[in-house]
C-alpha cells in the first residue's frame, strides 16, 4: 500500500509560472519534440507538488517536475507522471489549478 507523501506547496506567481511554461517547451524542443504544445499546457499542482505539463492535439506530451533548489526553480522531465495530470483544461484556467486531489 503506498504511503501518502505531503510536501510543502510550491508558491508560484503568474511570472514564474510563465517562465516555468516557456523553459519547459524549450526543452520539449530541444530533446527532438515535433508537435506544439497547446494553449491547455501549464503548470498543476498535485499533493503539493508542481509540474509543467505540455498537451498536444492527441495528449500529453511531456511532464516535468519543479523543484525548488535554494532560490532556483528546476525542471526534471518525467518518463512517468501520475495519471490524475493528463486531464486537459479548459485554455481560460491554465496555469491557475492548485488543487490538491489525488485521482
């Protein structure tokens, strides 16, 4: 039975979460990505923690994680991402959902 891990919420402004989304198509770029992501990319946030995800026309393209490293926010692609991250949102609300439901 997994056990249900708590971290301490990231706290993201609308200016970080807009450089996050731009560093994170950046590197779907430049390790060999073809599609453009879509309007419904941005930044969630699950149990706590922060990742950019990038949606395309068919799903999901890519996932990264944010980790907070002394004052520097860092991305780490994810080969695997909970499943609960690959609900596309409407474009009005993307970057905005903080909410914290495990699916």
């Amino acid at each position: 039975m997994p056990i249900d891990q708590s971290h301490e919420p990231l706290k993201l402004d609308a200016t970080q979460r807009a450089d996050l989304l731009r560093r994170a198509k950046a590197a779907w770029f430049k390790e060999g990505g073809t599609e453009t992501p879509s309007e419904a990319s941005g930044v969630k946030m699950r149990l706590g923690l922060a990742y950019v995800v990038l949606h395309g026309a068919g799903g999901v393209l890519a996932v990264y994680r944010v980790r907070q490293v002394k004052d520097f926010l860092m991305l780490r692609a994810m080969k695997r991402w909970p499943v609960s991250l690959e609900k596309v949102t409407p474009p009005r609300s993307v970057g905005n959902d903080t909410g914290n439901e495990a699916k």
